[in-house]
C-alpha cells in the first residue's frame, strides 16, 4: 500500500514526467495506491479538476478515517516540529 499526496497527483494528472509521478504510476498499475481523505478533499476542491479525474479518483481505496485520525495528524506535525527545533 502506498499514499500519495495531493502535489504528487496534482502532477501526474497534468503528465509531468518526475521521480514521485512514475512512482505514482507504478502504484496505479500495482494497484496498491491508497489516497487520505484529505488528499481527495483537495483534489475535489479544484475547479481545475478535469471530469476524468472526478470519475476516476472514485474508485482509488481511501484510507478509512478513525476516531483518532486527526488527532494522530496532529500528534506527528508536533513531532516533526520539535525534531527541527534539535
């Protein structure tokens, strides 16, 4: 299982040729790609989405959100934040 965020897609869907976007593809085709719920909120919140990708983006797995999920969210942008700071 593999999660891409909403830059990496953002990419792939308009044929930019990079590391992350052929490793999107990879995943595509493996289907092993699992899309947050946030990432599908931002991509769905784009006027510049094409019909295609709102027809096909449906049918890519989400990850199933918990109780915890943004509270876990949270917790790790805490982490990352203090582990800058040292």
């Amino acid at each position: 299982m593999i999660a891409a965020d909403t830059s990496t897609i953002v990419a792939f869907l308009q044929g930019e040729n990079a590391a992350d976007t052929r490793l999107l593809k990879q995943a595509i085709d493996d289907e092993i790609l699992i899309l947050p719920p946030v990432v599908i909120a931002e991509l769905f919140s784009s006027p510049k989405l094409s019909k295609d990708a709102k027809a096909t983006l449906p049918e890519i797995p989400t990850i199933p959100i918990k109780l915890d999920y943004w509270a876990k969210a949270g917790q790790l942008w805490f982490v990352q934040e203090l582990a800058e700071m040292f």
